[in-house]
C-alpha cells in the first residue's frame, strides 16, 4: 500500500486513513524540519463519537476478549487531554492521581494521604495497598465515580490538579465455561490516563512550577524509555531491560504496557 504524505498547518487535522501517515511539522522555533509516523489523524472538529470509534473500539474488544490495555491523552495543558478522556462477569473502577511520585486515592473518602505501590511476588502483579475500588454495573456507574474523583482531586489543597498524571482503571472479571465444561476465571484491565502538561519549564516560572515541570518530563521520560525498550522486545531486535520500576505511572501500568496487551496514544 503506497505510502501517505500530510502537510498539516497548525490548525487542521484530516480524518484517518489506511496505511501509515506522515506530518511535516515546520515551526519557526524548530531548527530543521521534523516529520512523525503516526497510524491516523482525526480533525480538530471531530466528536467525542468519532474519537471512540477510531481509538476506542479495538481498546474495548481487546479488554472484553481478556486482554490488558492502556489509552494515552497526550499533550501541552489545554489540548484536550481531560476532555478526550473522559458473560458471568464483576466490573470495578479505580482511580488515582500521581504527583511527584505519590499516588492518591480519588475515591477514597476520607482524604487519607498518599498509598503505596507494591507487588504480588507470587502472581507478579503490582497493586495500590488499601486502593478503593467500586462495583460498576452500568456506563453511569462508571461516569458517577469518575465525576466523583475529579471533584476529589480539584478539591486537594497540597497538590495541582493540571500538574498530575490521573489513571482511572476499570477491571473486568469474567467466568466462562469452555465447549468441554471446564470453567475458567479471567480478569483484564483498562486504564485510562490523563497525562499532565508535556511543557518545558519556563524559567521565569516560580520554583514551585519549576519542580512540577521537572517531575512531570521525567515521568514522561520514563515512560518513553518503557516504551522503547518494549519496541526493542518485541522486534527481537536485541534483549534488553524494560525499566517498569523507574517512576510510579510505569510500574502502575506494568501488566498494561507490556505482555498479551494493546496500548493507544490519543
């Protein structure tokens, strides 16, 4: 399939395509002109609707069939990120919030203070201790508790809340029965992860924004690296260490970004 080329201004997005597409991105405070593959484009006035049906829907049937997945809203402050995000079975949802290398429980409460991360060394599954996690049996349910955290997490005194990464996760636990009668459990979760402002810091900013920018481009950092080195895997290309454990947001996502799992960037 021959290869597509889009020049995009600065303000227009053409609708997805098959095939690879290329943006040419030539801006006055770049050095060199730079071009990005990337698998489509949707436009600047593309709907909710449009947005699902293009990222949402593989997402979706992945997690139902079992598989663990993640879907990225990356970006600069103000680009849409939060607004894009927003059989036998038990379905729950969780939500936390992670400034400076600390997780927050949104649903949690009683306003307690930051959680600990840790792992199952016999199943290999990290898990948030104490983490709040409610039953679920409808998309309203799941729009309730989401409303509710994001009402929590503007609401927190010691933290800012366009500062921080938010991952709102929804669990899935099936029970099926084969054609022989065997049952089998199996469970899959979907997050959902609001990525904080990918700006650089301004140096006339105070020392409090300075320090916010410097953690949020080296979690950013981090997970890039993750990325990479699971390119790296998965292409044999060469044996390398994945490095989960290098911030909080990677090692959360761990069984999500690698392994039987499916990952979007938006």
């Amino acid at each position: 399939m021959p290869q597509l080329t889009i020049v995009l201004p600065r303000h227009l997005c053409r609708p997805l395509k098959s095939g690879k597409v290329f943006i040419d991105v030539d801006h006055q405070k770049l050095s060199e002109r730079k071009q990005y593959v990337v698998d489509g484009v949707l436009r600047s006035t593309s709907t909710q609707e449009d947005v699902f049906e293009a990222v949402g829907i593989a997402s979706v049937a992945n997690f139902l069939a079992g598989y663990n997945g993640s879907i990225f809203a990356y970006g600069t402050s103000g680009s849409g990120k939060t607004h894009t995000m927003h059989s036998e079975f038990t379905c729950t949802c969780a939500f936390v919030d992670i400034y400076h290398e600390k997780l927050y429980d949104l649903l949690d409460g009683r306003d307690s203070g930051p959680k600990s991360l840790r792992e199952n060394s016999a199943c290999h599954q990290v898990y948030v201790q104490n983490l709040v996690e409610q039953p679920i049996r409808s998309a309203t349910d799941a729009f309730h508790w989401l409303d509710i955290g994001c009402k929590a997490r503007k609401a927190a005194s010691n933290r800012d809340s366009s500062r921080s990464h938010t991952v709102f996760s929804i669990r899935l636990t099936q029970t099926k029965q084969s054609k022989t009668g065997t049952t089998k459990g199996m469970s899959s979760v979907l997050h959902c992860v609001d990525l904080a402002g990918s700006e650089r810091p301004n140096h006339a900013a105070m020392n409090s924004g300075v320090k916010d920018a410097t953690q949020i481009n080296k979690s950013l950092s981090s997970l890039a690296n993750v990325i990479l080195a699971l390119g790296d895997v998965s292409r044999g290309s060469r044996q390398r260490h994945v490095p989960y454990r290098d911030c909080k947001l990677t090692f959360l996502l761990r069984e999500a970004l690698g392994g039987n799992s499916t990952t979007t960037v938006v």
